[in-house]
C-alpha cells in the first residue's frame, strides 16, 4: 500500500464495525496531530495576538461570564 488510491481501496473493503474501528483510530489520531500543532503554534508565538486581543476585550468589558 504505497499509494492513497491503493488505501482507499482498502478501506472500501472494511466491514461496518473495521470501519467503524478505522473511523475511531483516525480520530484520535487527528486530535493527537492538532494538539501538536496547536503547541507548536503557541511555542512559535503565533497565537500571541490572539491572546494579547482577548486580554484586551475582557479588562474593556466585552466579555461575558459563561
């Protein structure tokens, strides 16, 4: 299996419950794949203006308590 095409048959073939098993392992995975982006991001600086423009709006008062 070298190929998307040759994966995508594969997985065509799964039974209702493989494919069920394959749908729960690429979640995970993909949850796995977007925290270690998220942390790299962060590390990196780049959600600094983010943060810096919700410290800003909340000590302005355009927040709301959840």
């Amino acid at each position: 299996m070298s190929t998307i095409a040759d994966i995508e048959r594969v997985i065509e073939q799964l039974s209702p419950d493989e494919m069920q098993v394959f749908r729960e392992w690429s979640v995970a995975r993909e949850a796995v794949e977007w925290d270690r982006q998220f942390e790299a991001d962060a590390a990196a600086g780049k959600l600094d203006v983010l943060a810096e423009e919700a410290i800003r709006d909340h000590r302005e008062g355009r927040c709301t308590d959840l």
